[in-house]
C-alpha cells in the first residue's frame, strides 16, 4: 500500500509558476515509477508527465513540453512537478500516481495502482 498526498497548488495569473509535490508513505517510494495527471471540469483525467523508479527517464505530454519538469528525490519520497508559463488551459486539479511497472505506457492511467487526491491549479487570464 502506498498513499500519497499532493499540495502546491493554487491561484496564479497566466504565465506563472508553481511547484507541485507529491509525499508518499507506505511501501519503498523508489519501486515505483511515478506520474502526474489533470482532470478539468467535464474533461477527461489526462496524462501530464511521468517519471521512472530512477529519474533517468521522464515522460510528457506535448502539452506540457518545455514549460513542465517532473523529478523526484527517493531519499525524500516526493516526487516534483514544477509547472512553469501557465495557461488558463492548464487549470484542473492534478493528481500524482504511483505506477509498479510501466505496463504499457506511462501514460496510461489504468496501470497506475495508487492515486492522491488531488491539488487544485487555477490559472486567472
């Protein structure tokens, strides 16, 4: 079992930046790979970005290409999503995700066997 809880988000103009994390307890943080996904009002969870058991390898979503960076710090247990240059677009709330194994894709939320409850991100134009 693995919980996680994400915080850092909030209230910023278009354009701004905010650091997302995601603190997990429970079973060994470094066995999973880990990913951050949105859900907007009436839209789909979507994929964000992902990031391996090691942080050799990250994963994102055109969307969100140079202007998010996911990482993580194993000896902290947390994993990272600065989010920087945000659009009004990019308001949803995000969720972080532990994953054992990449069974498909990363992003895939189906593979994905914990879930956070979610930090809210609204981005005013």
């Amino acid at each position: 079992q693995v919980q996680l809880v994400e915080s850092g988000g909030g209230l910023v103009q278009t354009g701004g930046s905010l650091r997302l994390s995601c603190a997990a307890s429970g079973r060994t943080f470094s066995s999973y790979n880990m990913g951050w996904f949105r859900q907007a009002p009436g839209k789909w969870r979507e994929f964000v970005s992902a990031i391996t058991k090691s942080g050799r390898s990250t994963y994102y979503a055109d969307s969100v290409k140079g202007r998010f960076t996911i990482s993580r710090d194993n000896a902290k247990n947390t994993v990272f999503l600065q989010v920087n240059s945000l659009k009004p677009k990019d308001a949803a709330v995000y969720y972080c995700a532990a994953d054992p194994r990449f069974t498909t894709t990363p992003a895939n939320s189906a593979d994905y066997d914990y879930w956070g409850q979610g930090t809210q991100v609204t981005v005013s134009s």
